[in-house]
C-alpha cells in the first residue's frame, strides 16, 4: 500500500509563512500527478493546488494563486506547498494526495486514489 505523509504544519500568526512537504512511498512517483487539499471545522474539503506529473503545469484555486506555490521534487519523491501571508481562514488540516491519470485543472477530490493523513495549521487566535 502507497503511503504519503505529510509534514511541516504548526503554530502560526497572521501574515506568517509555512511550507509543507509531503513525502510518498510511490515507486514510479514521476508518473502521478499530486494534488494538496485542506479542510477545518464544520467546512468540506477545499482545493487548494494540484501539480501534473511532469511538473510542467501547476492549477490553483483564486484564493491560492498569489499567495501559496505548489512543487515537486521527483528525486525525493516529494511534493511541496509553500505558503505565505497566512490569514485565519487558512487554518485547516491540509493533506496531499496523488492522482494516478492526468486531469485538466486537478480540482476534483474523486480524481485523488491514495491520500495522506494530514498535517495541522492552526493559530494561538
């Protein structure tokens, strides 16, 4: 069984920068696209980036495209999430998850086989 494990959350103020790594046991991990989702509280799990196997393309939700940056690095098997100007409403569980067929914008959760179990973003707020 493929596992991904995510890393890099924790305790941050408005405005402050985290990057969040997530590493996978996939053995042809240059051939999945992957994707980083988020949920909170009382709210569905929300798009937040998606990366094609090949990293050429990147796809981001409106909320996401200036101020978080999605990247891979295919020796590592990892994929990165940097993200910057952090507000309260980014507080949220975020996991990544690995597509094993190409999409168009990578937003659909369904499109995601193999998930990890999440990394914390919280705020002392």
């Amino acid at each position: 069984q493929v596992q991904l494990v995510e890393s890099g959350g924790g305790l941050v103020l408005p405005g402050g920068s985290l990057r969040l790594a997530c590493v996978t046991s996939e053995r042809t991990f240059e051939d999945w696209s992957l994707g980083w989702f988020r949920q909170s509280p009382g709210k569905e799990r929300e798009f937040v980036a998606a990366i094609s196997s090949s990293g050429a393309d990147t796809y981001y939700p409106d909320f996401a495209k200036v101020r978080f940056t999605i990247s891979r690095d295919n020796k590592k098997n990892t994929v990165y999430l940097q993200m910057n100007d952090l507000k309260r409403e980014d507080r949220a569980v975020y996991y990544c998850a690995e597509a094993p067929s190409g999409f168009s914008d990578g937003g659909s959760s369904s499109i995601y086989a193999n998930w990890g179990q999440g990394t914390r973003v919280t705020g002392s707020s």
